[in-house]
C-alpha cells in the first residue's frame, strides 16, 4: 500500500467515526476487509456512502430502507453480507 493510500485510509477510518458503534463496525469492517482489492469506482461510492446521514443509514443496514442509488445499494448490502471479525 501505497503512503497515499494509507493517508486515506487513516482519513476514512476518521469520518467512518459516527457515534454509533453498529455503524462504526460495519464501515471498519468494510476498510479492513474490502478496501484493498477495491476497485476506484467502488472506493467513490463508499465515500458518497459517508456523506449520508446516520438515522438514513441505519435504516439501510437494518433492511427497513433501501437507497434510491443503485451503486449506494449495492456497496450496502456487500457491507451488510461482510463476515464478522467480532
């Protein structure tokens, strides 16, 4: 990995900090399992994903709502089908 790379990793490790600690596991589970072998395009819409807000992504986690994004939703339900590391 790359210094750039790691420098935004460590970022998005910082804004993956939401106050929740559900929402937390889920996006550190997705930068320590997924991040790596990601495509470009892939690391954009976990970005975008980060801009959401909190009550609306839980609410995608928890399969009461589903993004109007179909590349938001997608990245969504590969997070939600990562194995737990816990």
């Amino acid at each position: 990995m790359s210094e750039d790379d790691a420098l935004e990793l460590r970022r998005l490790r910082w804004r993956s900090r939401r106050g929740m600690r559900e929402l937390d596991r889920l996006f550190e589970r997705w930068l320590d399992q997924r991040w790596a072998v990601s495509s470009e395009s892939e690391r954009a819409v976990f970005r975008r994903l980060l801009d959401c807000e909190d009550d609306r992504l839980w609410k995608w986690f928890l399969g009461h709502d589903r993004p109007d994004d179909a590349d938001l939703d997608t990245l969504v339900q590969s997070i939600r089908a990562l194995p737990h590391n816990d």
